[in-house]
C-alpha cells in the first residue's frame, strides 16, 4: 500500500529486533473475547484513479454549473488563487498545533496576523485564533457574557441565524442557561426594540444581535447595546457574512462572534468554516479557544507563541472556559491570505459591488421589508417551492424558501446577489419572480 | 551529529503590517455590470465606515513571499515523523486535497435542493456505513465539528437517553490517565467529574470502579487503548458493571489507530465513543484544524442523536427533520463536508484489509521503538503496549533534565517533539506514536537520536537544557507572553 | 523562612489575624511549586468566603492552583500590587504579595490552623 513505506524485509527486520515471530503475535495480549475474528465488511483499496472518478461522478450529481442566489449564512464569493497556493504548501497543510514554538513561527505568525486583523476588521481590542465556525461562536459568546456578568439568562433576536439559535439552545440548555427570543418589526425586518425592552431584566447576561441580520437588514447596533447596558447585560453582536464589514461600521458590542466563511472558504456543503469570538480588553481572560501572543527568544528576537493556555481544558481541565481543542487554523489561514490580497482597498471595494448587485436586484424584486440592507433581502414570491422549481429548469438556484424558519412568511424567500452573481442571470431570476407574481393577481 | 533537516534559518520576514504601503494591492475584481451605488445611500450615513484602520496593502509578489518565508520556519509531516502520542500524525494523503476541491462538491451550498446534493448525500451515508463497520456500533452522526464536540455530543446523547427514563444522574467517571478534554466536557454538559485511579499496572482498577459506579453516575468515560497505549484488558467486564447500574460506556476514539480492523468498540461493551478524522483517518491538522468528531451510537441512543438525519424516500436521499427525541443540532448545517471527504478518500484508498494491515504496521512501529528505547529510558509500566508507548524521565532527571528538556533537544536532531508530560499518571512523561506511515530508516534515525540524547545528558546535561540550538527561534519567554500578553499588532 | 505569628493549612496557604482582619497569602513552599506566576485571579471587596472553600486561583503558564479560604468571612481588600506584577507572588509571598484580607467571622478558626513548625514538618513530610 502506498502510504505504508515498509518493505516486507523491513518488516521481518523490525519483528526479529522485537522477538516476535509474526505481526499476529502483536496482538496475542488481547482478550480472545474482543478480537475481531473476520475481515472489515469494506471492499478492497482502490487506486488514485478510481477515487477521483468516485468523487467526480458524486459531484456531478450536485448541481454543476448553476447561478445561485443563495445566501443564508453560507456565500458565493471568488477565491483568490493565492489561497489555496499557501494553504497547499506542505508546511502549513501537515503542520501540527503549534505548541513547540521553536519549530511553529509561521503558523503562530499567521495566526498573529489573523488576530490582528479580526481586531481592525470589527473594531475590538482583541480576537482568538478562530472557532469551530460562526453557529458554535454564538453559544461561547453567549457562555463568556454568564462568566463575565456572574448571569444566566440569554436573549437571542428572532433575527439571528435560525440553525444559529438552534445551536445556541442545545449548548445552553446544558448550562442552565434560559434563552428567550425577542422580535423583528414587521415593516423594517429589523430587531423590536421594545420587545427586547419588554423581556430584558436583571438576570440577562447577553443580548445577541447579528447584523446584517438573517433577513439581509443592518440592525441599529447602538440602540440595542443601549438597552443592554442600562441593565448590566452585554451586547453580543453575531455576523454570518464578513464581506459586509468591507463598508460597515463596526459596531459598538461588547463581544463579537462570526463566521467567515465569506472570506475564500469554499462553502464545501456546510464546512469546514472558521469562527471568531472578538471582544474588549478587560473580558480576555474570559475568552475561549486559543490566542496567540508576542514575546521574545532567549535571545531577544521578537517571536510568537500560545498563551494565556491556562483558560483551556488542556490545564483547567474541569474549570476550563470551554472544552475546544481546535482553532480551524488552515481554514483561518485561507481567511488570511484573503485579506491579504484585498487588503484596505480591496476588501472596501468588494463590499461596494455586493451592494451593487444585491440592490440592481432589488430594484426589480421590490424588498418586503423596508430596512436598509447590504447583499441579501427577502422577498415575497408566492409559492416559493414553485418559483424555484420554474428557475431551476433555467439552471438557476433561487433564494431560501422562509418557511421552514419563519411560518409568517411562508410565501417569501431570501435571495443573496454577490460579486459574482450576473447581470444576466439576475435579470431571469427577476423575470421569473415577476411573472409568477403577475400570473397570480391574474388568477 | 544526526541531523536529518535542515533547520529553518534561511528567511527573514516581517509582518505583513510592517510591509504594508498606501496604494499597493494584489486584487483585481471585474468591472461592475450594474450601476454602482452610493452606499451612505442605501446603507445610511452613520453605517458606513471610514476606513479599515492598519489593514495591510501589499502586492500579490509580497503577499506570495510572505507566506511562502513565514511556512519555511514551520516543521510538518511532510518533513518528517512527529512521535506525538495521541495525535497520530500520519501522512495527509495529498489526493484527498484533490478530491475535496472538485467544484461540484467544493462549491455545493448546504441549502441547495435535495435533488441537487444527492452526491454529497451519498458521500456522507457511504462514510457513516463505513465507520459504523469499523467501530462494530449501529448508527453514525457526522455533525461534530471535532473530536471534543464530538466528545459532547456523546454525553449529551447519555444524558438525554437518562433523561428520558426519569434521571439523567449527577457524575461522570474519568480515569486519573484521561486527556483534559474529557473533564472539561463533562463539565459543560452539565456533570460533575469524579476520578477513578489506575492499578498499579497502569489500567482501570475494576474495584475502584465497581465503588464508585452507584446509581448516581452516568457514564465512565474511558480511552481505549489508554493513555499509556495499554489495551483496557478489563474493559468487558468493566462495562458489565456500568450496564448493571444502569450507567454507559463513553469511549473517546483518540487512540482507534491501534483497533482498526483488530477489535470493535462496539464489540466490547461500548454504547457510544467519538472518532477524531484527523487523527485515525489522515485529514490533515493544518498547524491546529479543521478536524471532524464523528459519534457513533448503539442503537439504544440512536434516536437522540443532532438533527438531521438522513434517509432513504424512494429512492433519493433525503434529510429527515422530524426527530423529537434529537438532542438538537450541535452546530449548522450537516457537518465538516470537506473533512469527510478526505476521510472517505482515506477509507478507499486502503480498504478493508489495508485499514488492517495499517493497524499492524502502526503497533509494529511503536512496539519496536520500546524495545530499541527500553534500555535508555525508563519504562513505567510494562504491559504490552500498542500503538504509542509511554517512557518517563526519572534516569534523566537525577542530571537535573526533564522531559521537556529532552523534547527541545530532540529538535536539533530534525524532529518534532513527542508528547510531553502527559499522560499525568505517569511523572515526567515522554508518549511516543509514531503511526504506521514511517518507515524504518525514519524510526531509526528517531530512536538514534533519542539514545544519543540519552548519553549527551550524561556528558553535557547543560548543553540539553539549553536546546534547541539549530533553530530559527531559540526558547521562547512564555512567562513574559502569559504576564504582559501582546496579542495584536499595533502601529508604533 | 516561615513567620511564627502567621497560622498554616494543608493547601498551602497563611493567614495573619491582627484585630478582626485576617491577612491571607500563599506560602513560600506554594510558589516554589507552582513556578513563574503569571496571574492572580482574586474576589471582589464584600465578597463572603468560607473556610475551605475555593476564593481564588493562581496561574503559571502551564498550572492553575486554586486558593482556598483558610478561615471564614468578607473580602475587606485584595492587594493591587498583584493585578500589573504578578511575578512579586514569587519574590515575597509572605509579605508584600499577601492575596486578600478579611474580616473574620469565626476567629476562633485561626489557632486551630497550623503553627510555623507543624507547617514545616508537614511540608517535610510531603517531600
């Protein structure tokens, strides 16, 4: 087998040093009773060529070659050519954790740089090297806001990722921690705030808010974080499409957590993703996952290393802050070289063709919510199932039918225009959706 | 001296911010095909933001040279061998990079229509079929995102099984020899954690056990091989005792490198383990992650087990949302896709006796390297080990060098550190795993430059406690890192 | 190396009561175990501790130890030196790093502690 780099000689070598007879006498020490006495019920190994052609023909039975007009968490952007030449090289894809620093200062490095640049990117003073993606940040954000105000209670907006919430509920209902949800407001698609005023209390330790929100709409941040402060909450604020901080103004939370899959990661049916837990200065301590911080060598050169490591369940064991082994550091490293290549400029100037092409859309499409949004909104198409079975004959996929999240709107799906959508194909999607529409005044 | 690597001393480089200049880019994007819009307009004033304050501005030349000096100054598998124990860090097969990027599957959105990811699907049901043959259990969830969120979403499914029979009970037992994320899982799904000693052997003390399981206890969480790389010899009769009390078997899968095509988890008594796909099935740990934590199940817990699940409806696949007994979801969407992909390549391409016969070549790997080394380390439990064998430092330790010592030295030899310290049962620990994908050249290069640091520790023990002496990087002040931590640049 | 008016416990910690306040610190033998201190990790002013119970934890990189309360009462002061130079833990344990002090709601808790000797054996012992 080519993974296996031993001869047989080799093998009979290394057996004769051990004083065993045959591979088989490896194992005698075992219980007879949990021996595996038959071979693996698995067909024998196959070539390069024949896995390939299995995956090939498995792909081919997605859909190849449609336009897309989903969003919902997970987003069509372009892929720098850049990323996937680093993450190639052999010495960060097979690299270990890098615990022994001596032999790991270009991941601990890049890693540095990624920490960085999530601080200016969301405006916080410090963010961790990554979580497992943005539905898993929500729960720890959530868990670090109960530490920091000795609280319980969790307020979710409806307006959050729905498979975000429901994360969100399996987590805190092993923590003893209650969520609550507060509204949307019908016309703007945006947060009730009075609602939120209603529910909130002195036991609240976290308002989690994301924005843009699931609808597409930009949340009035401020506003919220107001109403939690005034009750000794914090403001979690959560974002599923990180191109939209390329023009948005970072908002005033207390903690951030987010998902940026938006940043050259293939959407790859669900994951891997990266996550992102961002917060202030004084609640670091509180902060899971690992962080990566300057120091110098014996011989006083700058170098990079893992620390504060006493938060995690290596050392605390029981009393960590969180059980996560992993960052996702080849994935935070694609989100790197991604901002790298955009860089100030770059990153700004492809947010604005988002909003370009998401509002063309909308000119045609007419928003069902009145809220200013970035490069998604939702819109009313009767039958939803219907219109996107009519565009999938034209090869295109339309937006995410919203009933299965949102009954009250179950005539209205959420259609997400990027940079890479076209001209073309937005003209059909609102050529179908119109005609639909006008056929059933009609009927 | 044996020095097989060289050491990464061949590049400088700053931060990408140091290198950074107003005006240089490395993107190009089309021309828009639509107007373009003001976007204080259709965003409002106020949410506009100025500028991205500090984010660097380099060309795609400094760009690629960045990266490219930063991954000289890392070691990886590809170099060379890395003994971790527990991590098995076993070659990252590079077609499964190949077959991870192909576009429709690197590019299928997860709420595209069932009809239109009937591949992914299939990938999917192929690999959780796969699994459950190779850990003898009944039922497959792919939801984790790692193997310590896999770690959870087992002991939620035994809470929830608990619960559903009135009393989802207070603690959960751990060996003293157990990885720190088992505690700490414990504890998050809401247990209390009590420690179960070893024997002086090294292995579950069946009495200890037997004391401690009451009606209170939920679940023993155990490794298997353990910490130590010993297989558990009492594990039947040790999960006789918890299905007796009404408790389960947790095994965390860290070390199935050693079971493979040898013995079935749910062949001895376990109810519900995780595996870790980027350790037994090669996807790679890419400096820290993505990883993928896989759970299987006795059927007895299949039905609380994260929605969705998948199923058959004539003749497609199909998600199935309607599980009122599920735990939830752990997190979105259905898992880490591209991971799996890699993992069911991996699967593949060895097959059924390959899986096997990998298993034998990793045990043979680790049982020869305690035999080279038994004479020069010390050897705190004898009992036949498996994939990884744990030494400890006490000979070296009456010369004032520690384990740790002996790792760093290990770097100038051109490899990777084993584990160090840890298992916690053992003082001073060095684990060894080499995994099955060294060859022999490799692994005696490895044990020589181990005796060789053995006897410099004899003549020269300063010289050990100052290494590494060939890298890039001399030791690095963790103490100045924890007290004054420095964790973003910032412009002078 | 261990003052005899101060009072011991198992867990390694040293209390001074002078007129209803206690002052409470870790011992020399703590810090020599537990390395380069990183981080003291301490309770609020007006917080009620109780003897025995965890009040605190002290970090080095690569340990935490917990701090338990050697006698029962409020958190009247926590030392501010602590917060900027954790590293005066392992210079001066028992004087100028004391941890916290606390206004005593058992007294009669302190001379049942151990003295300077029966410390001294017990860490003894302990080697």
């Amino acid at each position: 087998m080519r993974y296996l780099p031993k001869s047989d000689s080799e093998r009979r070598a290394m057996l004769d040093a051990c004083g065993v007879a045959s591979p088989e006498d490896l194992f005698a020490h075992l219980p007879e009773a949990v021996r595996l006495h038959r071979p693996l019920d698995l067909p024998p190994g196959i070539s390069e060529y024949e896995i390939v052609d299995y995956f090939r023909r498995r792909a081919a039975e997605n859909a190849d070659g449609y336009a897309s007009f989903l969003g919902a968490g997970v987003y069509r952007h372009y892929r720098p050519v850049l990323v996937d030449t680093v993450v190639s090289r052999g010495e960060f894809l097979t690299s270990y954790t890098p615990y022994q620093a001596e032999i790991s200062q270009g991941t601990l490095t890049t890693i540095f740089e990624f920490q960085t640049m999530i601080c200016q990117l969301t405006g916080m003073d410090v963010a961790n090297a990554s979580m497992y993606d943005g539905s898993t940040a929500v729960p720890e954000a959530a868990m670090m806001a109960a530490r920091i105000t000795g609280r319980h209670r969790a307020l979710a907006a409806r307006t959050v990722h729905p498979e975000y919430r429901e994360v969100l509920r399996t987590y805190a209902k092993n923590q003893g921690m209650p969520v609550e949800e507060f509204g949307y407001a019908r016309e703007s698609g945006a947060v009730d705030l009075e609602d939120l005023e209603r529910k909130i209390d002195d036991q609240t330790a976290a308002v989690i808010v994301q924005s843009p929100n699931f609808f597409g709409i930009i949340e009035d941040v401020k506003a919220a974080a107001e109403i939690a402060h005034r009750r000794g909450a914090l403001l979690v604020m959560v974002f599923t499409e990180a191109v939209s901080l390329g023009i948005l103004e970072p908002p005033a939370a207390d903690i951030v957590a987010g998902e940026l899959q938006s940043f050259a990661i293939s959407p790859s049916y669900g994951g891997p993703y990266a996550g992102i837990i961002a917060t202030r200065d004084p609640f670091v301590r509180q902060m899971p996952g690992r962080l990566v911080g300057q120091t110098v060598d014996t011989h006083g050169n700058r170098a990079f290393c893992l620390t504060l490591s006493t938060r995690e369940q290596h050392i605390r064991r029981e009393k960590a802050t969180s059980n996560i082994c992993t960052n996702q550091a080849l994935i935070a490293l694609m989100a790197t070289v991604f901002m790298t290549v955009y860089g100030k400029e770059g990153l700004r100037e492809l947010a604005l063709q988002n909003l370009a092409k998401a509002h063309y859309l909308a000119e045609n499409l007419k928003p069902a919510f009145s809220g200013k949004f970035f490069n998604e909104f939702v819109v009313r198409a009767g039958a939803p199932e219907t219109v996107n079975k009519a565009l999938l004959k034209r090869k295109i996929i339309g937006g995410l039918p919203l009933g299965r999240f949102y009954p009250e709107l179950a005539d209205a799906m959420l259609v997400c225009a990027t940079e890479m959508s076209r001209r073309a194909d937005m003209d059909e999607l609102s050529q179908v959706l119109q005609s639909r529409a006008a056929a059933e005044v009609l009927a | 001296m044996i020095q097989k690597v060289r050491s990464h001393q061949s590049q400088n480089e700053a931060l990408l911010f140091e290198r950074s200049s107003p005006g240089k880019r490395a993107w190009q994007l089309p021309e828009l095909d639509v107007p373009a819009v003001d976007a204080a307009g259709a965003l409002g004033a106020a949410n506009v933001r100025a500028e991205i304050e500090g984010f660097p501005e380099v060309s795609e030349v400094e760009a690629i040279r960045h990266f490219t000096r930063l991954s000289t100054w890392n070691y990886a598998i590809d170099y060379g061998m890395y003994p971790l124990g527990s991590c098995t860090m076993k070659y990252n097969p590079r077609i499964n990079e190949l077959v991870a990027r192909i576009e429709g599957l690197a590019w299928a959105h997860p709420y595209q229509p069932e009809a239109l990811a009937q591949g992914a699907m299939e990938v999917m049901v192929r690999l959780e079929a796969a699994l459950a043959e190779i850990t003898g259990m009944d039922a497959v969830t792919l939801q984790p995102a790692a193997g310590a969120q896999g770690e959870l979403t087992g002991i939620l499914l035994i809470r929830a099984l608990l619960e559903k029979g009135g009393n989802p009970r207070q603690r959960i037992l751990i060996p003293d020899s157990a990885h720190g994320t088992n505690p700490a899982t414990a504890a998050i799904a809401g247990y209390t954690v009590e420690n179960v000693k070893s024997t002086a052997a090294g292995v579950l003390d069946l009495e200890a056990l037997a004391r401690a399981v009451t009606k209170d206890v939920a679940a023993l969480m155990v490794t298997n091989p353990n910490t130590l790389g010993v297989f558990e010899e009492n594990i039947t009769q040790a999960a006789e005792i918890l299905h007796a009390k009404g408790a389960m078997l947790y095994m965390d899968g860290a070390n199935m490198n050693a079971l493979v095509g040898i013995a079935r988890p749910g062949d001895f008594g376990v109810d519900v383990m995780h595996l870790n796909l980027h350790k037994t099935f090669s996807t790679p740990h890419g400096g820290g992650g993505p990883g993928a934590g896989p759970v299987a199940v006795k059927k007895a817990l299949e039905p609380f087990l994260p929605v969705p699940r998948l199923k058959r409806v004539r003749g497609k696949w199909a998600y199935d949302f309607n599980r009122k007994r599920s735990i939830g979801r752990v997190r979105a969407f259905y898992g880490n896709f591209g991971v799996l992909v890699r993992a069911l390549a991996y699967i593949l391409a060895h097959g059924g006796p390959g899986l096997r016969n990998a298993t034998v070549d990793a045990v043979l790997n680790a049982v020869y390297i305690r035999k080279r080394l038994e004479a020069h380390f010390d050897l705190p439990y004898p009992a036949p080990n498996m994939h990884e064998v744990v030494f400890s430092d006490e000979r070296q330790a009456k010369s004032g060098i520690r384990t740790g010592d002996l790792a760093k030295r290990l770097i100038d030899y051109g490899f990777h550190p084993y584990t160090v310290s840890f298992p916690l049962i053992v003082h001073g620990a060095l684990m060894i795993e080499p995994t099955e994908t060294e060859s022999k050249l490799e692994i005696d290069q490895f044990v020589a430059a181990m005796i060789s640091i053995a006897n410099e520790v004899e003549t020269d023990p300063e010289m050990v406690k100052q290494a590494p002496h060939s890298t890039r990087t001399s030791r690095v002040d963790e103490v100045l890192a924890a007290r004054k931590p420095v964790l973003r640049w910032k412009p002078a | 190396m261990y003052p005899e008016n101060y009072r011991y416990t198992k867990e390694h910690e040293w209390v001074l009561a002078e007129g209803g306040i206690g002052t409470v610190g870790i011992t020399h033998h703590a810090q020599e175990e537990l390395g380069d201190i990183v981080y003291v990790d301490l309770p609020k002013p007006g917080t009620q501790v109780e003897q025995g119970k965890s009040l605190g934890s002290v970090e080095s990189v690569k340990a935490v130890s917990d701090i338990f309360a050697p006698v029962s009462g409020e958190i009247t002061e926590i030392n501010p030196l602590l917060a900027d130079a954790p590293e005066k833990l392992n210079e001066d344990p028992h004087g100028a790093a004391w941890l916290v002090k606390i206004r005593l709601s058992a007294p009669a808790q302190v001379p049942e502690l151990m003295t300077a000797a029966d410390y001294q054996t017990y860490i003894g012992a302990e080697k």
